[in-house]
C-alpha cells in the first residue's frame, strides 16, 4: 500500500546538517515519485488554523444574497468569492460541486485588491495572518528543493517575493441530490508551483498513482499536505511530479456533512520564466514544454477552468 511521507520542516531549519540533508533528500525523492508530502513543523499554528476555520465557516454560513454582493464581476474569481459550480476541471465541463473565496497578494496596484467581508470583522486579518504564514512555509520548500534540484538555496526568492499566489477557503457544502458525472473536485493538477493544503485530515483527498489506481491522502493532525503544481513540474521537465488528484463525493450516509479545506496555491510573478532548467534535460529527458512565462501559462489555465471566460 503506497502511503504519503511525512517530512519534518524543522529538520531543514533548525536541523544539523545530517538532519539537513536528509530533509532534502526525503521531500527531493518524495515528489519525484509521488508528487505529494505531509508536513510537520511549518509556521501555522494550531491556534491560528482553528481560528481560520472558524472565520471560513461563518462566512459560507451567510445567505447566499449576501455572499453573491463579494463576487466581483472582472476579477475572473481571482479574489472575493466564486459561487457553486463555477469551476471545472480541466477537461471537463461540469462544475465541481464547491463554494470558495480567494485572498490574494497585497501588493499595491501590481494584483487586485482583496474584498473586505463586512459581516465577519476577524475574517480578512486572519485569513491575510494565515496567508503569510503559509508564504513564509512555502519558502522554505522550496529553498530546499532548489538544493535538491543543484540549483542555489535561494534561486526561487526573487520569484516568489511578492507573488501571485493566492489563498482558497473551499466550502463542499452538503450534496442534496444525486451528483450527475460531478465530484466535489473533479481529478486535476494544480497550476501554481507548489500547494500548501488545510483539511487533509480525513477521507477524501486522492492522489492517482502512476499505476492509474486511486490512493487516499490523509494527513496527520495538524500537517499541511503539500503537493507539486504544473509550473515546478515543467520548470523541472517532469522531475517533480505534479501528481493528478480529485476530492470525491463521500458515501450517502455523510451527504449531510459540509467540508472545508485551505489551499495555499503558492505562485511565482508572472515574469518568471518556465523555460526547463537545463540540467532536467537528457537524452532519456529531452525537453518536453515550450518555453512560456509563468503569467502566460496561468491565463491559458484560467480559462481551460472556466474562470476567464472568452
């Protein structure tokens, strides 16, 4: 049975060098051959995630009128709130079954402003508290992956300093009548570089091996379950796996139940380019992708998932 590792952030930053190293070693060869880890020792506190969750929930527990005013028409879903149905998978053309809202980088005039909540006074400080936390964790991913990779500590600093990644508080409310071809979230890979995932602590999160079967991925009490994205996966000509995964429908006995997960869906500015790094590229590699920017390439997605619409 292929089980998710687990990986200790703390080993990498305050760890001896063996500890270090094998921090590297271990999340390295984890994502080369699954795609996915479950991290312990990242920045979020569990008071901090209990708090978010709270603030999450009381939000999608507004009337939908009220929750409709915070969806911004030309924002393309990029911040505020995303009604049910709205996103598809690449692919597809049912909706996935999910509610969600966006917080975003706030860098004046660079990005969209994020959307004030009236109603929920703590919402927007903690769900920005919680996204910086989960910057500053996804930095030092990707410090040690870029040594994995022979590639400078830092390489992807410069990157990711004020990027355009965004934070997703998802809402699978409860299924009423029998989903016609629609999941919670249709099978996907993520777009950005890396993914920072809240609420994979039980069943429903899947990851597909490269056997074509479906493993489950639950993460420990507390661990963030962290996933490669399409943007790492080309950049590295396909040393990384962005691994394909889906959160499907529960059994019927549960239809009543809500769920909740918290993506951090870390990405680069839109300059950065996703040329494939020379050393990823052999005779038993070659180069699989064109060269394109990291802007470029998350417009064309966007708009295979149906939030820009042409």
């Amino acid at each position: 049975m292929i089980k998710v590792p687990k990986v200790n952030l703390q080993n990498f930053i305050s760890g001896s060098k063996k500890e270090k190293n094998k921090f590297i070693k271990d999340i390295g060869l984890a994502f080369e051959k699954i795609g996915f880890v479950s991290l312990k020792g990242h920045f979020l506190s569990k008071s901090l995630m209990t708090k978010l969750y709270t603030e999450v929930n009381s939000f999608f527990k507004l009337p939908l009128e009220i929750k409709l005013n915070y969806e911004i028409k030309g924002l393309n879903g990029q911040r505020g709130y995303t009604a049910f149905g709205k996103e598809h998978a690449k692919g597809r053309k049912v909706g996935d079954l999910k509610e969600f809202w966006h917080f975003g980088q706030e860098v004046n005039k660079k990005y969209p402003p994020n959307i004030k909540v009236h109603e929920i006074p703590m919402f927007n400080e903690t769900g920005m508290i919680s996204y910086e936390m989960l910057e500053k964790t996804g930095r030092e991913i990707l410090r040690a992956l870029a040594i994995y990779l022979n590639l400078d500590e830092f390489y992807f600093d410069k990157y990711i300093l004020n990027g355009n990644s965004i934070l997703r508080a998802i809402h699978y409310p409860p299924i009423k009548n029998k989903p016609k071809n629609a999941e919670r979230a249709a099978a996907h890979g993520d777009i950005n570089l890396i993914t920072l995932l809240m609420g994979a602590q039980g069943k429903g999160l899947q990851l597909k091996a490269n056997d074509g079967s479906w493993i489950d991925a639950i993460a420990d009490n507390d661990d963030l379950m962290i996933n490669i994205g399409d943007m790492l996966s080309r950049l590295t000509n396909n040393k990384l796996k962005s691994t394909i995964h889906r959160v499907i429908n529960p059994p019927k006995t549960m239809w009543d139940k809500s769920r909740f997960s918290i993506p951090f869906f870390m990405h680069p500015v839109n300059e950065m380019p996703l040329n494939c790094l020379k050393s990823c590229i052999n005779e038993k590699n070659p180069k699989s992708y064109d060269d394109i920017s990291a802007g470029e390439f998350l417009n064309e997605r966007l708009i295979e998932i149906g939030l820009i619409k042409t």
